[in-house]
C-alpha cells in the first residue's frame, strides 16, 4: 500500500502541512488553520475579492468568511468596500499581516527545502509540473 501514487500523495501532503505547522506555530501559536494559506495567498498580491481568495486556496467561500472574520479580528488584514462594486469588499493584508506573512513565508521555504533534500533543481522542477497537473485534473473533474 505505501508504494501507491494516493498513498504517497497523501502522505507528503500530510507531513508537509504537519512540518509547515509545527514550525509556523513556534512563533505564531494564535495562527488558525487556513489563515497561513490565505496569507501566503495575499502577499503575492496587492489585494484581492473573497471569490479570488477562495479559489485560489481551495475553500469554500463560506469557510473562508469565517477565516477572514478571525483575520480581520486580528488585525491580519483589511477588508474595504470599493465605490464600484458596493456588494464585495476588497481584501489586503494589514502591515502586521505582511511582516506574519514574510515569516510565512520564510518557513515555506524551508520547509520546502527540508523536505525536498535530496532532490536537484531537476527533479523539483519535474515534481513540481507533475503536481501542477494532477490539480489541474482534479479541478476539470469537478465541474
């Protein structure tokens, strides 16, 4: 059983979040799940509305609400309304949100690098499309 493509999926899924968290809540115990990938999310953009939020971290936008409300409660992020579109409120990271989410970020990548060890430029880049399209299968399955 361990030798299965699924099996190997979930496991490295599952000891990569397991890393990723036990080294984030070394100085961030107060982070909820869901909260690092959203933040990881907004530091590459400027800002962003719930629905591009919640598809590009794969949460239902009714997760994500509850998410954002703790965020926001946090003081993580922002959330605006725009005077062209008064139904949905933009959201942005506060700047206490960008300095959590540059240590986000940092621990991403060393986490990264501890477990990819072994593995030359080659062979991540190789893993990295293999994983690009399996979720891009798992997306058009959906619909």
């Amino acid at each position: 059983m361990t030798h299965t493509l699924h099996y190997q999926l979930l496991a490295g899924h599952t000891l990569f979040q397991r890393t990723f968290l036990r080294n984030i809540r070394r100085n961030h115990p107060e982070l909820l799940p869901g909260q690092p990938k959203v933040i990881d999310f907004l530091m590459h953009v400027d800002h962003a509305y719930q629905r591009e939020i919640a598809n590009a971290c794969l949460l239902e936008p009714s997760t994500l609400s509850l998410i954002l409300e703790k965020m926001e409660n946090a003081g993580l992020i922002h959330r605006e309304k725009q005077p062209d579109n008064k139904k949905n409120s933009v959201v942005r990271l506060s700047e206490r949100g960008r300095e959590v989410g540059s240590e986000i970020l940092a621990v991403f990548r060393h986490t990264e690098e501890a477990l990819c060890r072994g593995l030359d430029a080659s062979e991540r880049e190789i893993l990295t499309r293999a994983l690009q399209t399996i979720s891009r299968n798992a997306l058009e399955a959906q619909l």
